[in-house]
C-alpha cells in the first residue's frame, strides 16, 4: 500500500473532490508526489499532465477540473527539486538538478506505479520544462501515449541579452569549475515574492495571487531561480530535441500552444518542432505570457480548445462508441441495393441502343426520319449500313462487332480490300450491295477510327482511308438517294 502525500487546500484553490495524492519512490531513492483526481462516471481516458520548472500539483487545480469534467482520469506530479518532491540541494529554494536522465527515470517509475489505474488512451500535457521532459520520454520510445498537448514547451531558452552561445559558454565554464550548484546570476529568491505588474508568467491578476497563496499556506512548495547545474540540463535536453531524426520519429498527435509574448523559452524552437513533427501542430496564443494555463480566459481558453480536438482525435467519448455501430447497421440495410451496382454491365448492352439515335442525328433527315422509327429491332442489320452513314457508329460496330457482325465484318473486310467485296454483297442481303455501293467511301473513313481496335488491319484501312478522302466529299450528293430505296426495303 502507497504512502499517502498530502494537498495543500486553500479557499481560493480547494482540493479537488476525489483526490488521491502518494508518495512514489523515485530514482536513487528519492521521494516524488503524485496524485490522481477521476472523474463522475466512466472514464474516457488519462490525462498525465507534467508542470514546469518551479511548478506544483496544487498550482493546477483549476485545470485538474477542467480534465475531470470532460471525463478523464488526471494524474499529477511534482518533479524531483520543486513541490514537495526530494530536492537534491539542502538549499530548498535551488532549482538544482544533476542531469535530464534522473527527471526522466523518475517519469518512468511513476507511470509504472500507476499504469494499472490509468485507462486508455494516455495523453501526455506538459508545461514547458514537462512538456520538453514529456517530448522526450516519446522520442526515446514511449508508444504509450495516444496524442501530447504541449504548453509553451521549453523546446529552446530565451537568454536575454546573452547570446545562447555566450550562455552556453559560460554553462561549460561553471561545469569546468564545478560550479554547477550556484545560483545563476541575478537568479536567487522566489519569482512569485515579486508584485504582479513586474511579473513575466500571466496576465491574470486571480491566478497569480492565488498561487502566492498556496506558497503562503506551504512555503515548501516555493522554489527560487535556477542553478547552472539546472541550466545545463536545459541545454542538453532542448539540444536533443532540436534534431529533426528524433522528432521525426513521433509519430503520435503533437500540439504544441505558444505563448505570444513568450520571454522565458525561444518560440523558434517551437516552430521548427511543429514542422518536424509527422503529426505536429502548432497554434499561437497572441499577446500570452508564459504560463498559458494561468492566462485570462480569452487566452486560457485557446489552449482548452486545442485539448478538445486533441481529445476528440486520440480519445472520443465512450457514449459515441455505440452511434457508430447504430450508424454502421443503418448504412448496413442501405447497401442491400449494393447488388444494383451488378447491372452496372447493363449500361454497356444499353450503350448500343442509344447509339442509333446520334448516328439518325449525324446524318441526313430524310434517312434518320425513317430508319430510326421503323428498324428498331433490326438495329443489328441496319448497324452494317448506318455505322458508314455516321461517323458516331464508332460505338456501334464495335458492339455489332460483339454480337452478330462477327461474320459480316470478314466480309466488310473483304469488300475494303478491292472491288472483290462485290461478290460476297448479294449474299448478305439486298441492302449490302446498295450499302457497298455508297459506304464504300463512308467505311473507309470508319475503318480509319476503328483500325486502332484491329491491329492487324489497321494498315490496310488506313491506305484505303486515305484514297477515298476525296471520294467522301462527293458521295453526300448521291447518299440520300440511294438511301431511300434502302429504306422501302427493309419495311
């Protein structure tokens, strides 16, 4: 059985209802605060939310509810140095850490310690130096994460009048001399002793009195300016992180949330995380300050939306679970006329019919008058004989080519070639040696269209196409009138 840690409660930030906080052992040993706050009714998923430098479980009350009421199951922190955690500096006030690797052994021990009361999916939220630290934990393998919300995340440091190379400079000196333990300087005291207009974190007078109340009602949770040691941690763990392979590598939802008016982490950093993320995204929170989580609503609220559609990608509601299913069986009876879709073959049978009537509007009236009321059935035998009346009849020998013509065509093939074809026309009808007569330069022009269909005879028809192109302008003077016995025929 766990330990249990306690909650400092004040009338400006109660406890939450259901709060469960214990102690969790921590690497080397050392003890870190935890606390789990679930939700009315059944969870939809876990919210595993990591605050930033000099930041408590009791800070993040306010946005603790805000989870639980969307149905999540929230589990807190304080990292190793600051909150109630064991602090590595007998100077409680030092933010001190000795490197990124004991902050993340210590994430690791405390997912496991509650794996088993964190329902899927996770989502990783992490403000700036816990939303680099979440960052990490995924882009060295952590696949137990279905998306990440990070808040102003410390992706790259803002040093001031300093160049970040100056700055780094110094930070290898102070490891040189073994340094690492001070202060950095002008960096000593509590940044929340300060009066709100000088501060750098939030515009919200509310918030920011209220978390100088819980320091006055716990004054261990305060923490002062960071030391070179912390700072060189930042810089090792920002310079992991700044390379492309790494990032690429995550695969999950990332939203990244930046604070416009950002002066403690470099906003560049963050744009060029979002474009190396696969599934980064990057939205901007204008005229924030740091710590977007403790802003006036207006910007607060921006940050809340983007959770909302992170939680609606990675984890939709439990209620939504069965509309699908109501929605799929309904989908289920429309596609029992699915078995329509087999007639689709039917629109190629019905394409000849409808071929006639263009090739009666292609050519003459007096002959499409006639034919097209009277032969309709015999659509099969007049086919031979209107494909070379219209040049629409491309669609129509083929499908004559389909069913019938397959024996009539050998002898268009014979009757192309020369003169010879006058021998088998009476033995297909009347109508083919009168059609033999004029076609023959009307097919010449159609076996140059369909030549591409026959391989073979597509040289062939292509002489005979240009010999008789002449010939084609000629013959519409004598086409109708050998039509119209054509016509008599047939009726």
């Amino acid at each position: 059985m766990a330990e249990p840690a306690p909650l400092v409660s004040t009338p400006q930030a109660p406890v939450p209802a259901g709060a469960e906080a214990e102690w969790v052992r921590g690497a080397g040993g050392g003890q870190i605060r935890a606390a789990l706050f679930r939700p009315q009714g059944r969870p939809r998923g876990s919210v595993i939310l990591s605050p930033g430098r000099a930041e408590f479980i009791e800070k993040y009350y306010e946005t603790i509810g805000d989870f639980t009421e969307r149905g999540f199951v929230v589990l807190v922190h304080d990292w190793r140095g600051q909150g109630l955690s064991s602090r590595e500096l007998s100077d409680r006030l030092k933010g001190h850490v000795s490197s990124a690797k004991a902050y993340l052994d210590d994430y690791r021990q405390l997912l496991a310690a509650f794996e088993d009361r964190l329902p899927r999916p996770w989502l990783a939220v992490g403000h700036s130096m816990g939303g680099c630290l979440a960052l990490t934990a995924i882009a060295q393998g952590d696949r137990r994460f279905a998306g990440a919300l990070l808040s102003a995340p410390m992706l790259g440091l803002s040093t001031g009048k300093i160049s970040p190379r100056q700055a780094r400079f110094a930070c290898r000196m102070s490891r040189f001399f073994r340094r690492l333990q001070r202060y950095l300087p002008g960096q000593a005291g509590d940044p929340f002793a300060a009066d709100f207009e000088a501060n750098i974190l939030t515009h919200d007078r509310a918030r920011f009195e209220r978390t100088r109340g819980l320091i006055a009602a716990e004054p261990q949770l305060a923490l002062g300016g960071p030391t070179w040691g912390w700072l060189d941690f930042a810089f090792r763990a920002t310079a992991y992180l700044a390379k492309p392979e790494r990032l690429r590598s995550i695969t999950l939802p990332v939203i990244i949330v930046q604070a416009g008016d950002d002066r403690v982490v470099d906003n560049a950093a963050q744009d060029a995380a979002a474009r190396h993320l696969p599934q980064g995204k990057l939205i901007r929170a204008p005229g924030a300050f740091h710590e977007i989580l403790m802003e006036t609503d207006p910007m607060r609220n921006i940050l809340m939306r983007a959770f909302d559609a992170l939680m609606g990608r990675a984890a939709p509601k439990p209620a939504e679970a069965p509309k699908p299913a109501s929605a799929m069986a309904a989908p289920a009876a429309k596609p029992a006329p699915a078995p329509a879709p087999t007639p689709a073959p039917a629109p190629v049978a019905a394409a000849p019919k409808a071929a006639p009537k263009p090739a009666a509007v292609a050519k003459p009236a007096a002959a499409a008058k006639k034919p097209a009321a009277k032969k309709p059935a015999a659509v099969k035998k007049a086919a031979a004989a209107k494909a070379p009346a219209a040049k629409a009849v491309k669609a129509v020998k083929p499908a004559a080519a389909a069913k019938k013509p397959a024996a009539k065509k050998p002898a268009a093939a014979k009757a192309k070639p020369a003169p010879k074809a006058a021998a088998p026309k009476p033995a297909t009808a009347k109508p083919a040696p009168k059609a033999a007569a004029k076609p023959a330069a009307a097919k010449k022009p159609a076996a140059a269209k369909p030549a591409p269909a026959k391989k073979p005879a597509a040289p062939k028809k292509a002489a005979a196409a240009k010999a008789s192109a002449p010939k084609t302008a000629k013959a519409p003077a004598r086409k109708p009138a050998a039509k119209k016995p054509a016509a008599k025929k047939p009726g």
